[in-house]
C-alpha cells in the first residue's frame, strides 16, 4: 500500500492550461475518485500520476518518496484502461500473466522460437502459476483462462484487465473509466466488484469517473474537478450534504439539487411566496445578524405536496415520470426565481421528488411545502456555501 501527494501539480498544453495548481494528499489504502465533466483534467491527473503525461509544474509523491521524474516502470503502479487493452492473441492466462513475464524481460525475447520457449517457462513456473490461478480464483475467471478475450463478455474482458494489474501486486491501482464501455446492469455489478477488490487486496485505489453514482457508491473521498481546479475533496456523504458551492450542489445528486433565491430578514427566510423562521443549522452558517439576499439549495426529496393549512410553493406540473417506487415532477414555480444557470436550463422551474406512484400530471397546478432541515445556503454573489466561512458553523 502507499499515499500519494499531489504538490502544486500542474499541467499546459501549450496556452492551455489543463490542471491548475492542485495539491491533495492520498490516504494509505484509500479509495480515492476523481470526478467531473469530460475536459475537466481528472484523466489527465491520472496519466501524471501514471507517468504517461510529464508534470509541467509541481510534485508527486508515492510514499514520500519522488516519482514526477521517474519512469512508469519505476513507480510501481498498474493502470487499468477504459477500452481493457487486452492482447487479442493471448490467453486469459498469459495477459494476466504478462506483467510476470515482462518483469524478467530480456532481449532475445523478441526471437519467435525462443522468445516463445521462454516466455511459456516463466508462465508455467510454479511461483507465476500459482499468483496467476489465484487471480483468476478472485475474479471468478479460473474456467476462462485458456479462452482468448474476443470469446469473452465485457464484463470478463475487464475482469481480466482487473486480473492483469492485480498480479503485479502493486502499491497504487489507477482505474480511467473502466466501466464506461459496459451496459447499465453490468457496470453495477461491477462496481461492486471494484469495491470487494479493493477491500481484498487494501491497496491504494485513484479511480477516474464523470459517473457520480460510480463515485458515490465506490469511493471513500471524492475530489470534484472544473477546468482543472478541485471544487471540493471529501467523502461522499459531506459532499452530497455540505456542497462547498453551487457547481458541486448541481453535480451532485440524481435529480441534482435545486438551487432557488432566497431573502433573509429578521430571523425568516422566504422564497417567493413561502416564509417561515430560519432553521437553527442555516442561522449558524450566517455571519451574525445577517440580512439580505442569498441562494437556497434544496433536494428534490425535501418537497412534498402541502396542505391547506402549510406555507407553500405554487407553481405547475410541467412534467411528470414514474419511476416505481418515486415519482418525479418537474414544476414551473409562479413567484420564485431559480438560480441555475446551465446551459439549455428552464427558469423558474424545479425538480421534485415524491413518493409512490403519483397521480399528477402536466399541466396540473400544485402547491408544494418545504422542508428547510437539509438546505444550504450560498453566497449569491460567490456561490460559495455559507457555512464553510461563518465563524459559529461547524468545520467542513
């Protein structure tokens, strides 16, 4: 197992800066992922970390021990790729098999009758055999190992790429979307996978993904990245709760999280039409007898059709999906301005969560009551969440 500091590290493609000044710490045996948009530097981290792109600025440290100027294969690293690159002419066994192999690399390697002698001496010696069945005994592969891949499912193919890193018994697994190629079932199955892998073996994991649900359910920290920056590092729960400002609050959650304005005044805070006393947790994330504008950031859960008698949100259903067990409304609010500004975005309308098999539909008016006991206040301005600068709030 290993850490990994990552110093001031920075990337440029000619004017174009690609990684801009990051420095984070890795954990010894942590899962760590890498998040955010295509373009937004987390494979390009990757491949610095992996030596397959140069450092244009800055460190990185494996152990505490210098690894920016050194060779890939003096990192003690395994890499697995998004497209698997498995060799097509090779068993299961010699591709798990061929870091073994390339590790008592000579040159007459490369001679077809005794290049090919060698190389089948040192797969079937005992030493090499027996790491290689026990692999293939952990990933469930052990009656593939004499097929070649193009016999084999997505899943195996990268089962089998799993296999390849996993026997070189290194300090660091690095992961570039491996599951992207894979359909919706099989990358669940997978990532459950991943996380009894990692938990197996208790190596060092750095994961690359723009699939947040990847990054939720397998990871023990996240670091959010836009344009080369990271939004925020912490572990799935403090990123879904305390998002450190409005990009991570609509990055995170499925639908995201809704963001609304708001006005503070005297102890009560209302949006639109609906008003009510400050909950204790967003007068703690205020600077003292705050009073003025901000942005509100609500979960689609934490709506619910009100009553006659509650404060509420009129607005209209403009859309509605049934999913099961939840429905999902997409409702155009009367008086209430939203806050989302992405691209091709509707104003003024939110999404919400209800339970059950709902039986509204589109085009049907509605008045929704809100539940503030997990809302987030962010500086209008900024779009900073307020909590993380007020004195009496809790660190984050």
């Amino acid at each position: 197992m290993a850490s990994i500091q990552f110093k001031s590290l920075r990337k440029t493609f000619g004017t174009v800066s690609v990684v801009k000044d990051i420095s984070l710490d890795v954990k010894d045996g942590e899962f760590l992922v890498l998040l955010g948009p295509s373009g937004c530097g987390k494979s390009t981290l990757l491949r610095m970390l992996a030596g397959l792109e140069t450092v244009s600025g800055g460190e990185i440290h494996i152990n505490e021990r210098r690894v920016d100027q050194l060779p890939p294969t003096d990192r003690d690293i395994a890499f697995v790729f998004q497209s698997y690159a498995l060799y097509p002419h090779m068993t299961v066994r010699r591709n798990i098999a061929f870091p073994l192999i390339m590790r008592q690399h000579r040159w007459w390697f490369h001679l077809p009758l005794i290049g090919g002698f060698a190389k089948r001496r040192i797969e079937r010696s005992p030493e090499v055999a027996d790491l290689v069945e026990r692999t293939a005994r952990t990933l469930a592969l052990t009656d593939r190992l004499d097929q070649f891949p193009r016999t084999l499912s997505g899943g195996q193919r990268q089962r089998v790429a799993l296999g390849r890193a996993m026997v070189r018994q290194p300090q660091v697994f690095l992961m570039d979307e491996p599951l992207s190629n894979l359909d919706a079932k099989l990358r669940s199955s997978m990532r459950a996978e991943i996380s009894k892998l990692h938990q197996r073996v208790g190596g060092t994991f750095v994961y690359v993904t723009h699939d947040q649900v990847e990054a939720m359910t397998m990871g023990s920290r996240i670091a959010l990245l836009k344009d080369g920056v990271v939004q925020q590092l912490g572990t799935p729960r403090e990123i879904y709760e305390s998002p450190a400002n409005t990009y991570v609050a609509r990055f995170i959650g499925t639908p995201p999280m809704n963001l609304l304005h708001a006005e503070i005044r005297d102890g009560d805070i209302r949006i639109g039409e609906f008003s009510q006393a400050l909950p204790h947790h967003l007068r703690a994330a205020l600077p003292g007898e705050f009073s003025g504008s901000v942005v509100v950031g609500i979960r689609p859960n934490r709506f619910a059709l009100a009553s006659n008698s509650q404060p509420a949100l009129g607005g209209t259903v403009s859309l509605i999906e049934h999913v099961g067990s939840e429905s999902l409304a997409a409702v155009s609010l009367r008086a209430t301005r939203t806050a989302n500004d992405e691209e091709g975005a509707t104003p003024n309308e939110v999404m919400v969560v209800l339970p059950g098999y709902c039986s509204l539909a589109a085009g049907e008016p509605v008045a929704l009551h809100v539940d503030l006991s997990e809302a987030v206040l962010f500086s209008e301005q900024t779009g900073q969440n307020l909590a993380f600068s007020a004195p009496n709030a809790a660190t984050h």
